[in-house]
C-alpha cells in the first residue's frame, strides 16, 4: 500500500498577555509605510485586533522557555498596541491573540516576516470602491467613513465618484482594460450613455489620454469661467435648477454648466433687465449683446462727458488705499515671493481704486437725446457698459441748435406765407426774397467757381513750399476722419479708408495687437481738444515727434492686408489687385519688421490646425519639428491630430504661409550675394540677365487660399 500523505499541523493559538511579548529584532520592516501606528491603534480602539501577532517562544541559555514571546510577524500592531497601553487604554496584562511557532523549528524568523509582508494581496481599487459604496448605503454619511477610514472626505467622494462610472466601463477597468486614470477622467459626466459613447470612440485610438477624454464629455457644455457664467454666477445657475459637473481628480477652475438653454436665459434676461435700467438714463438706442466684434464704434461719433466728481469721502477713501499701496509696495521690494494675505491685499487694493478711475460719465441731456449705448459683458464677467455714441443718421443738421431758434428749447410753427425763401449776402448777413431788388444780388456760380479755381492753384503752390502747414493740413484732415468722424474732409481731399474686417476670428478683439491699438486710440482721444475749431491749432503747435506719432496712427486705419476672394464677374475686387495689395502689404512688413510670433499668433486648434486638411497639418509639424515628430501622429484621426500637433508646435514659433515674414525682393537678394561676392573675391553666380528697380509681384493668392 502507498505510504498516506502526512497531514499539515497548523501552529496553535493562544490569549498571551501583552506585558509577555517583546518586539523581535527579526521584523524585516524598517521604514515606516501606509497607516501611520497612531491610526491603527484608534483603529484597534475601535474594533478590535482583527488579525493575530506572530509570536515564537524567548529561551534563555540553556534552550529553556523564559515565558516570554518574541514578535517576528505584526511588529506594526504591537506598536499600536503598545501605544494603547501607555496611554491607559489597554492593560498591561490583556489577552493578545497569537499565533505560537514551535521553538525549535527551522524556518528563520526573518522568513516569516518577509512572507507575511510579501504574499500579501492588494485589494483591487474598484473593490474598495464598492466597499464604500456599501458603507454609504447603510446610512453612513462621507464624513463617517472618512474618520473611520483615516482619509480626508474628498478621498470619500473621490471614490464614491469613480464607482458611480457605468458599469460597462467599470468591468473594463477591472479587467485592466484602462487606467485609473481614464477612469477619473469619465467621472465628469453622470450621463452613461454618453460615457460609453465616448470611449466606444476612442477604445481602438493610439490617443486615449485623460484630457482628451473628458473634453469629449464637456464639448456640449460650458466652463464656469465663461463670462456668461461669471455674469450671472454659478450660484444663480444653480438657484435656478441647473446642474454643474465637477472633477474632483484635478482641478477644473469651478466645473462645467450642463444646462446651457438655461444659461443663455439667464444671460439673456439679466442683460435685458440691465439694458431697461440704462434706458432711464434717456438714451435713444441700446444694443445689448454677450460681445461685439472688433471695431463696432467705428463711424460713431463718440461723446466726451465728465466724470462724477468724487465726494470727500471717496476722496479720502481713495488717498489712504493709494498710501496703503505704496506703504506695501515699499516694504516687500525686496522679497523675493510676496505672502499670500499680502498678495491678496494688493488685489483688492488695485480693485477697489479701478472702481474709483472708472468713474460715471456726465453727458449733455441734449446730446444724451440724440446718443446710444452698447451693453455686453466683459472677458471676466461684469458687465460693460459702453455710453455715447452717436450714429451718422442721428446728428444734429448743420446749424441746429435743437431749439430752432427758441431759447427756452420750444418750437413753434409759423405760417407758409411767412417761410420766406432767404439769400446770404457778401456781407454774410439774410434777407429776404422781398428785399432782393434793392440789394446786391450774389456772384454767378460759374464766375465763383473760376474764381476760386485760381485760388486752389494758388493754395496748393503756396502749401507746397510750406512742409510744416502741409503736414497740419494732413493731420487735421485725418484726425477729423479718424477720431471725429467727419462726413466732409474740408478743403483737403485726402482720408484714410477705416478697413473693416468681414471675417474674422473670435479672438481677433483680445489679441495683444488689439489692445494695443485701442489704448493706443484712447490715448490720443483724452488729449485732443474738446471743440473742432480749436484742433488745427493744437496739431500746429504739437513738436515733431508727436505729429509724426498722431500721423502714423491715423495711416494705420487704413492698412489693407486682407486676401479676398476675387469675382470673375467684376464685382469686388480683381484678381490683379489683391495680388497687387499682398505685394504692398509684404513690403511694409519688411519696412516695419513685423513678426507674428512677436504679435501674439499661435497655431492651435481653434486658429489654424482644426481647419485645414491632415496633409497640412503633418506639413506643419514636419517643418516645425521634423519628420520624426509628424510620423509619431500621421496614424491620428483629424481632431485628435490637430490636438497632438498643437501641444508639437507650442513653443517652436512656427508659422503658416499667409503670416510668414514676407521674402526679400529678388533684386535686393542679388545685390547682396554680388557685393558679398565682391567683398570675399567671389564671383557671384545669377542670371545674366539685369533685374531691373521693380519689386516682382509674386502671386500669393493661391497660397492664401489653400490655407
């Protein structure tokens, strides 16, 4: 008969009392991991020691047993234990579940530490999840289970968010089908469907990363830090009954609004209350809308009003946060990082005197009659409110006072027989058609016409000599086109057409060039005299350098660098002269070295990738980084490429052809290859042929329009 398998004797276990155990020096763990012995003994404090200590016999010098046990195994909870008593919580002499080696066994001690340690399985993430879930289910709230848990109640919510996954997703996570990181990103969205939905799409992709996970879950929803939010607030969209959609695995700058329909109405109905209260003020016209696009006032006479005088209050008010500023100011120059109270104080110092520059305007009631108002909602959230300006349709006639004569502001209607038709005379004084007999009667036309013929020639020879009157003549010319937006250029028929822009880019208004222009405009705007008649001796007397200045701003307006889609047709313009106008454009480039990079222009989604074709997008990045980097995403499909290829080209200043720092002209590139030539006793290898003084013009239509 075959010899029966011998059986397995476990170790026994016994009650030991606590002051008979001692901490062997065979425990393998050294550094201090995971649940600190504070938080282990509340644990054991609270429900008991749930696994029992590793204890081997003490024997003295002769092999006997001393009554004694040494701990190779559980070294952590007889620290917390120990802790226990110290604290008169647990006594010396309590019972201690153990498990009791023999004394003369073979296996190291050290052995059977490492072995409790290292055969130790992890509870898999999700199960934790739903161990969780459970507790929540019971009745205990996230705060409970997190002091009873020693974690912080958002690691509570953390995990309570990551189970509430759909099921679907969470069976994939648990078969290590993705990361736990993929996983957190799906938690900003409650809506399964649209959970599975995205990650049906991106399940077979290379490109699987959180960040492009969840803005395939927020794309039909609205950050809290669009203005729209920031208007009407996150607790007002929420008063009103909508939801917003927090990551609680990174920081999302306050979540996204779900219900956008509802956003818009509370846009929209805190716009029009606030437009109804403008209204009372006696404007002729508001348009409200969230934006306006750059250049909206431009043909709208802008009226100057003045600011509400501060009260002695606000006065005081005002002088002690300007010293309290420069006090700060003075006692942190020195430091390198500035405290955080004081940081914060500075913002609200800088807050509360903005609000004192942006005083209320005081308008005329009469031009206030004839006036309108624009009301959108800036970049962070408040409202603007944009007064005075006046429409070409809503000006005054020439010579209306707006009381016809009245001075008390009435009118009053006279009978026919009484509009009588009037002649100016040479005298400059009206009479009527009766008195006309009697009078002087006024030069035919024809004879003032060549009259003053003679006196136009003579002007222009006269100006002509005359460089500084000349250049007074311009600026007052231009100045009125451009800041007083006269219908009628006077005597001197020279303006600059404003170009408009009938496509442009959403952030067009916000870029740096922008806002250069308009602080730039502003400026000139407060130092320019109040009354017209009084302008030609203001630019007379301004010295060089700042007619020079006002000169350029106003030519500015009419640069003209747009390539337009010509009409075989005839309307619009021709093919000729768009390439005509690019030729022009890129030499003022040239004259003013104009770089785009320097101007803020960076190749992202929204400005240039998410547009054009994979072809130029690989184009892109292969120029900007070369091959290596455009193979690494020419598998992608288009969004994901143009996300890639943006975090590629971010940095690398790259730019496409339209923006590129226009060529040199050929001529100028041959002389300088002949003179360098010339210099080294080369000789320089060309046409031989001359290139004549023109620039060439190269047709760069097709190039604009293919991008």
């Amino acid at each position: 008969m075959a010899n029966a398998a011998k059986k397995i004797t476990l170790s026994p276990s016994r009650d030991i009392p606590f002051n008979k155990l001692v901490l062997s020096q065979a425990n393998v763990r050294r550094i201090k991991a995971g649940v600190s012995v504070e938080e282990l003994a509340e644990d054991i404090a609270r429900r008991g020691l749930l696994q029992s200590l590793n204890v081997r016999p003490m024997l003295d010098a002769e092999g006997n047993e001393t009554g004694l046990f040494e701990i190779p195994a559980g070294g952590r909870r007889y620290r917390a234990l120990e802790l226990l008593a110290r604290k008169k919580r647990l006594a010396k002499t309590a019972p201690v579940p153990c498990v009791v080696r023999e004394a003369g066994t073979d296996i190291p001690a050290e052995e059977d530490s490492l072995v409790e340690n290292v055969q130790r399985m992890a509870l898999h993430p999700l199960d934790q999840f739903r161990a969780f879930l459970a507790l929540r289910e019971t009745g205990l709230s996230e705060e409970e289970i997190a002091a009873r848990f020693f974690v912080s109640v958002n690691v509570v919510k953390q995990r309570l968010r990551l189970v509430a996954v759909s099921e679907t997703l969470l069976a994939v996570y648990a078969e290590d089908g993705m990361t736990l990181e993929q996983l957190m990103a799906f938690t900003v969205s409650n809506d399964h469907a649209r959970q599975e939905q995205v990650w049906e799409a991106i399940q077979h992709s290379w490109s699987k990363e959180p960040y492009h996970i969840r803005r395939m879950l927020t794309q039909n929803t609205v950050h809290a830090s669009d203005r729209r939010v920031r208007f009407v607030t996150v607790a007002a969209y929420e008063e009103a009954g909508g939801t917003v959609v927090r990551d609680l695995f990174q920081d999302d700058d306050g979540g996204w609004i779900e219900d956008v329909p509802l956003l818009d109405r509370l846009v929209t109905d805190k716009l029009k209350a606030e437009a109804e209260s403008v209204a009372l003020e006696g404007w002729t016209w508001i348009e409200v809308a969230i934006d306006f696009p750059y250049g909206h006032t431009h043909g709208l006479r802008a009226l100057t009003g003045t600011p509400v005088d501060l009260t002695d209050e606000e006065r005081t008010t005002c002088e002690a946060l300007r010293e309290e500023y420069d006090r700060l100011e003075a006692d942190y120059a020195e430091a390198d990082d500035l405290p955080d109270a004081v940081d914060a104080r500075f913002g609200e110092i800088e807050t509360a005197l903005e609000a004192f520059e942006e005083r209320p305007m005081c308008y005329d009631p009469a031009e206030i009659a004839r006036a309108g108002t624009f009301i959108s909602i800036r970049h962070d959230g408040r409202l603007s409110v944009d007064r005075g300006y006046v429409r070409p349709e809503d000006e005054a006639p020439e010579g209306d006072d707006d009381t016809n004569g009245d001075p008390d502001g009435e009118t009053e209607s006279e009978p026919d027989s009484a509009a009588q038709p009037t002649v100016i005379g040479a005298d400059g004084e009206s009479r009527s058609q009766d008195d006309e007999d009697d009078a002087i009667k006024p030069l035919p036309d024809r004879l003032v016409a060549e009259l003053t013929a003679h006196r136009t020639l003579a002007l222009r020879d006269a100006v002509a000599i005359h460089p500084h009157v000349a250049l007074t003549a311009l600026l007052h010319t231009l100045v009125r086109g451009t800041f007083r937006h006269a219908a009628s250029p006077g005597c001197l028929e020279a303006s600059v057409r404003h170009v408009f822009f009938p496509v442009q880019a959403d952030d067009l208004k916000d870029s740096s060039s922008a806002k250069a222009i308009a602080e730039r405009h502003d400026a000139w705007t407060a130092d320019l005299p109040a009354e017209d008649d009084t302008l030609w001796d203001w630019i007379d007397k301004l010295d060089e350098a700042s007619r020079m200045a006002l000169l350029a701003h106003c030519v500015s307006f009419g640069v003209n660098a747009l390539y337009e889609k010509t009409n075989p047709y005839g309307a619009g313009p021709t093919a000729q002269g768009v390439r005509q106008r690019i030729h022009d454009a890129d030499r003022l480039a040239r004259a003013v070295s104009l770089d785009m990079v320097e101007a803020g222009w960076r190749a992202t989604v929204d400005t240039y990738l998410g547009r054009v074709t994979k072809a130029r997008i690989l184009e892109a990045v292969r120029e900007a980084k070369g091959d290596a980097d455009a193979q690494t995403i020419d598998h992608l499909k288009k969004t994901e490429m143009a996300e890639r290829a943006a975090q590629l080209l971010d940095g690398t200043g790259w730019l496409p052809e339209p923006l590129r720092p226009p060529e040199p002209p050929m001529a100028a590139v041959e002389d300088g290859e002949a003179q360098s030539a010339a210099d080294g006793g080369e000789t320089a290898m060309g046409d031989p042929d001359p290139i004549g003084d023109d620039e060439p013009v190269i047709d760069a239509a097709p190039a604009l329009a293919a991008s």
